[in-house]
C-alpha cells in the first residue's frame, strides 16, 4: 500500500497496490499517479531552476529522496 497527499487539503490518500487513481475521502478531489509525477516534476524543476530558499526543507528532502540524489526523476 502507498499513501500520497492529497494536493488540495494535504490529507493522506492511500493507494493499493497497482492502483492508479483514487478520490480523496476528505475533500473529493480526484488523484491520480500521472498528475502526482507532474507535481513531483515541477518541484523539482522549481528547485533546480529557481533560488534553492524557495524549496521548503520538506521539499527538497523528498527531492533527494525521490531522485535518490541525482536530480532527475525518471530515467
């Protein structure tokens, strides 16, 4: 099981496995893992383009930990 948050209300939404989609039992919103990895996607485009105080430490740990280091999300 995954759990992710949800980008409206930052409630958690957990995710089985293999699941792609979900709504989020708080505030409705639809979630899926395509618009999670644009959102992943951007926040690391912000911090590596962008003034790195932009990034709050939440975010760039979770961008090390996502790009295991190297900044990239995918390969």
């Amino acid at each position: 099981m995954k759990t992710n948050k949800c980008s409206s209300c930052g409630a958690y939404i957990k995710l089985e496995e293999g699941q792609k989609t979900a709504i989020c039992p708080y505030c409705g919103t639809p979630y899926t893992e395509q618009e999670q990895k644009k959102q992943t996607t951007q926040i690391i485009n912000n911090y590596y383009t962008t003034n790195e105080k932009v990034v709050t430490k939440q975010q760039k740990a979770y961008i090390t930990l996502v790009t295991k280091g190297t900044g990239q999300l995918f390969s």
